[in-house]
C-alpha cells in the first residue's frame, strides 16, 4: 500500500459517506484540513452530523458527484454497476476502498491500538476509547458502533494515540500498520472466504507480525496462542481468567443483572476493584483487555477503573431499547453462534422470567455451514423467534432457509414463506411485523425479549418497543 497516496490531495469524495466506516475517516480526514464531499442514498443521522461538519452531501449517486476531485474514497457494499464508482474508475483519479484509507490513516499514528479478535471487537475498542477519554487523552478512534462519549463511531484528536477496530474478513485488517495489536480470541468465522479455521489463524498471524511494538493477547486461548507462534520481536502482553496471565481477574462477583465486579491482578499483585455495568464473562474478557491496552498507553488505574465503570456498552451491545408493560426489549450486534452462546447465558443469568431471543440469520454461507452450532446456542433461551435469513451480500446458492434452522430447536417460531419468492423490501417488513405481533401478544410481565443478529434486526426491537407502548 502506498501510504503517500493522500499527498498533494486537497478534495477527497466519499461515496457512501454515511456507511459506519467512512464516517470516522470523514471526521479525521476533514480535522486534517482536506476538503471532503459525499454522497449516501439514504437520509440518516450520521449524514446529519456529516453535514453539521461543513461538509456537502449529495442523495442519490450520480456520476457528476465526484467533479473535482483529486482522491475518491468508496465503500466495500458500494457494487460494481454504482454509476458514481463507474465514474470514478473512468476519471482517471486515484479511487480506494474505505480499508485501505483506514490503512493509511492508522500509518500516520505513532501509537495506534488495532483492536482484533472474532469476538468483542467493538465493545472493547469502545472500552478502550472510554478509559482513554475520561484520562483526557485527545486521541483518535475508529469504532463499529456508536460510543455516546464521543457521539458517534469516530472521533478525530491531537495526539499520536489511534483507537481502531481492525476487522478479519476478507483479510481487511491486514492492510492496517498496528504499533499494539490486540487480538481477542479466534474461532471459526468467515468460512465463505476463509474455507477453515487454519486459515483464520493463518491470517491472524500476519496481522500479528505487522504491530511494531506490542502484542496483547488472550493466553487463555489456544487460537489465539498458535497464532503468535514464531514471532518474537515485540512486547508481549497477556489477559485472561488464568493467574498464569499478566493482567487477570479475581474474585468476579455478579452484583445485579448489569453489574459485575472482580479485583485486577497483575503479575500476582492486587491492582484494584473494577466494577462493570456490562452483562456476562465476555465483558469480564473484554475489559481485562481494554485495561492492558490502557495500561500500555499509559493511563493510571483509577482513569481505567472510572472508564470501565462509565461504560454502558456500545449502540447494539445488549442495548436497553426500553422497557414497557413489564417487558424489557434490548438489542444485541450477536451473530456467530459462540456470541449467540455467551449472550443468552448472561441473558439467562439475569433473573428474567422468561428469555426471548429474536434471531435474524444474516448470510447463507454461516448459517448453512454453522446450522447445528446455530440451533445448539438458539436452544440456550426459553422461546426462539425466527426471521427469515437477510442474506447480506450473498445469493441463496446454499438453498438453506429459516425452517431448516427452526426445525432443529425445540419450540421455535418462524414464519414459513414462499422459499421461490423473490426476498424483498416489503416481504421483509411483513415478517418482521410478523415476529412483532407474535412478540407483543405471548411475551408477559417480567420477560426480556433480545433481539439478534448483524443485520437490521434492531428495527424489530425498536416494532415490539412501539406496538408495547401503545397498546
């Protein structure tokens, strides 16, 4: 990757500005001084705040769109007949996907943190960038969800720390310049472009060997472990369950459904009582992670117990959509079945009278391939509620529906549907009005009802929440 790529660029266009990803790069790139616009198809808040910055936003893609620009900047769900990118790619202008900009902009920090790990990423780069702003350190960051404390998934700062959230497929993270890489855990994701678990670790591998000056790791996992086998030129840091760890937990306590408290150790000694307000031992995992990061970039404890303590999750983290006739409605990002798995044991743990999980499959490829580890953590719950299967980005080659999953759990509602129909817009608002109604009329006082998956579940959180309300 030439990383000089942005010198002597003065207008960068973002087509697809208000994607996740791009937003954070907008905000750092615009704090630069680089004149930026951007286009979107959709009105949504994040083109709101885009615009809030100074910056012009075109709705609609159009090839006129990118006239002067000097760099063009797409996202990697922009498709090739997009006439905007079509455009871009004849204009003879330098044009890159979202990655390899975040690539760049990682190059020019002297401490940037990559966060990677199949599991947790988000959460703990929102840790992470939590702590850092309650130290007051003016850092950047990079995140896959919307942190309250910096309004959003972005934030643009002074120093040379940079938070990022580093994500494996289609081997992205690779193409960023970690000076610490954080790797969480490993597990089999992404089978439709990594084809086996060897492969993963392969990779993590390679992101691992790129950090240049430190590697903080889970040694409690044997994946993670076998993926830094070999490298020995770098600091190496260590978090887990297991006192044979660097940083670990003792004395972990469930306080309420929300609260959890343990006592930081390092290297055998008492650092001091953390108290989270995030559900379940992942976030336990998480946090002895973020705080080794922190740690690392050289905040004191009581900075790091203050963040970890303020953290009330990211957005679509066991997010609190509300609560209404005795029904508690939250929404979590859970997508693979091991997240599925910790995320309804936590639920399960919270003292609820029953658990309703509302699962949305998002691709073909994961649900066909992981349909059994799929039914075992959707048998963790009391009632399972089916959607059908998004699909993301993929065609439905795998002939693999939401029946052929719910005739593997015990008690599951689904819907059946029309398996030749095409799957559109309106079908798939009338199953989730579908799941909604059903939801709305058998859930009961003291339930929590979890929506589930990557997708945009969350607006069947967000149905139960209204239909609730109103009735």
């Amino acid at each position: 990757m030439n990383t000089d790529i942005l010198k002597g660029k003065k207008h960068i266009h973002f087509i697809g500005i208000g994607g996740s990803g791009m937003y954070p790069l907008a905000q750092i790139l615009h704090s630069q001084g680089y004149y930026l616009t951007g286009s979107d198809n959709n009105e949504t808040e994040t083109l709101e705040a885009v615009r809030k910055m100074g910056i012009p936003v075109f709705l609609g893609q159009r090839a006129e769109n990118i006239e002067g620009a000097d760099l063009i900047v797409h996202t990697a769900a922009i498709m090739a007949d997009n006439p905007e990118l079509i455009a871009a790619k004849a204009s003879g202008v330098p044009v890159l996907e979202r990655s390899e900009l975040l690539g760049i902009v990682t190059s020019w920090y002297n401490n940037a943190i990559c966060v990677s790990g199949t599991h947790g990423k988000t959460t703990t780069t929102s840790m992470i960038t939590q702590i850092l702003c309650t130290a007051k350190v003016d850092l950047s960051a990079f995140i896959g969800g919307k942190l309250p404390c910096i309004g959003g998934s972005g934030r643009a700062g002074k120093s040379d720390i940079m938070v990022c959230e580093s994500c494996e497929f289609v081997d992205t993270f690779l193409k960023l310049y970690p000076d610490c890489a954080v790797i969480l855990n490993i597990d089999e994701d992404h089978l439709d472009y990594f084809k086996n678990l060897e492969n993963i670790i392969k990779s993590f591998h390679k992101f691992a060997q790129k950090a240049t000056k430190a590697l903080i790791i889970n040694g409690d996992d044997a994946n993670t472990l076998k993926a830094v086998e070999g490298i020995e030129d770098k600091e190496f840091i260590t978090f887990g369950l297991d006192p044979k760890n660097d940083y670990y937990a003792r004395n972990i306590t469930r306080i309420s459904g929300m609260e959890t408290e343990y006592t930081l150790m390092h290297k055998g000694e008492e650092i001091g009582k953390i108290r989270l307000h995030v559900a379940g031992m992942h976030n336990v995992l998480n946090s002895l992670a973020a705080a080794a990061a922190a740690f690392y970039a050289g905040v004191d404890f009581e900075n790091i117990r203050q963040g970890l303590s303020d953290f009330r999750g990211a957005g679509r983290r066991f997010e609190l959509i509300g609560k209404e006739k005795g029904i508690t409605i939250v929404d979590d990002y859970a997508h693979h079945p091991t997240e599925l798995s910790v995320t309804l044991q936590a639920a399960m743990g919270m003292g609820y009278k029953r658990v309703w999980a509302v699962f949305q499959p998002f691709t073909f490829s994961r649900t066909s391939i992981l349909l059994d580890d799929f039914a075992e953590a959707l048998s963790i719950p009391d009632i399972a509620v089916l959607t059908d299967i998004m699909g993301s980005r993929e065609k439905n080659t795998y002939n693999i529906f939401s029946r052929n999953l719910a005739e593997k759990i015990d008690g599951c509602i689904y819907f059946p549907q029309d398996e030749a129909a095409e799957y559109t817009d309106e079908r798939k608002y009338q199953n989730f009005q579908q799941v909604c109604d059903y939801v709305c009329e058998n859930a009961q006082d003291g339930d929590l009802v979890i929506t589930l998956g990557c997708g945009d579940v969350y607006k069947v959180a967000k149905m139960i929440y209204k239909k609730l309300a109103e009735a």
